[in-house]
C-alpha cells in the first residue's frame, strides 16, 4: 500500500524525507503508523476550473462598462 511520509525516518533501509509517497509492507508499516511517521496516501481529485465552455457548470460573469 502506498503511504505519505509524515516525518523523516528510515524506511526500508533507506532514508526517507517528509513529503514523499512510499510502498510499505509487513512490520515497518504497522511499526511506523504506529508512531505517527506514515499515513495512508489518497490521490488528489481533479476538479474541471473552466469557465463558459458547455461542460462547465457556471456562466461566465459579464462586466460592465464604465461610463466615461
């Protein structure tokens, strides 16, 4: 199972910095969610930002013009 690094620690005998996605099994995973350096990796979901195109679910906002 993937896991995102909490804190800096030594996984797998390799050192491992805050922040990275790893591959844990067996002992080291219990061990390390245990103390609190790992925890389960989610992918990010994508959300569509687009704006005025026919799939997107809001209108474009219309500006008006100033009176010179």
């Amino acid at each position: 199972m993937r896991y995102e690094v909490l804190k800096n620690c030594v996984i797998n005998r390799q050192p491992t910095s805050a922040g990275s996605v790893v591959e844990v099994s067996g002992d080291d995973e219990k061990a390390l969610l245990a103390m609190g350096r790992i925890t389960p990796y989610s992918e990010p979901v994508v959300e569509n930002r687009s704006v005025g195109l026919e799939d997107s679910p809001e209108k474009p906002k219309r500006r008006k013009k100033n009176a010179s």
